[in-house]
C-alpha cells in the first residue's frame, strides 16, 4: 500500500491488526505521519523513474544508490505491477553486486525490525 499516503489512524489499525513495520518512500517527503511502527524507507525506485531515455535513467538509479549507500542504507522500491522479466534480472543483477561488497550486505526486514 501506499503507506506515504495512509492516515494515521489507518497506521494505528496497522499495528493493531499485527504488523511490525511498514517502509515509506523518502523522497516523498512526509516520514508515514510519525508512524507507531517503525519504518525501513526505500530511497531508490526501480521502475517510476521521470528520466527521458535509458541513459539518463541509469544514471539516475547510479545517483540515487550513491546517496542512499552513503546515508547508510539502500531501500529499493519495487512494483509488483510493473515486475517483468528485465526487471527481475536488474534487480537480481544489483543484489548480486551488493553480496559480493565488501561494505554492503543484504538483510532481510526482519532482521532490522
């Protein structure tokens, strides 16, 4: 869900109803509306990008992983939707990148939570 867009009380019905956590997208500038749940935001969007054409595209998605890594963690926002074969092959191509890292390891939500 767009969980950028929930009320607060719709958050509080979350938690309520057993969820642990939620992740927001923080580039749209509202942090879930103080949640009571904790949130492990995206921060690098794999498929609603404005660019043009590829190229600008690419380095785009490059930008926003660089900040992100900087900042300390990548959060990448997938679209069940928008998933086809190219983009699991990019995503499975970035997470293959990311294991192999010595300064970056994959972890699961439930192990940050």
């Amino acid at each position: 869900p767009p969980w950028n867009r929930c009320s607060r009380q719709t958050l509080i019905q979350l938690q309520a109803s057993g969820f642990k956590g939620l992740s927001t997208d923080q580039r749209a500038g509202q942090a879930a509306l103080n949640a009571p749940l904790p949130d492990l935001p995206v921060n690098v969007d794999l498929h609603t990008r404005k660019e043009p054409e590829g190229a600008s595209c690419l380095r785009g998605m490059a930008a926003e992983l660089e900040v992100a890594a900087r900042n300390g963690g990548i959060g990448f926002m997938i679209h069940h939707q928008r998933m086809n074969d190219t983009s699991f092959r990019l995503l499975e191509g970035l997470l293959e990148v990311i294991s192999r890292s010595a300064r970056l390891a994959p972890v699961h939500f439930r192990d940050l939570l």
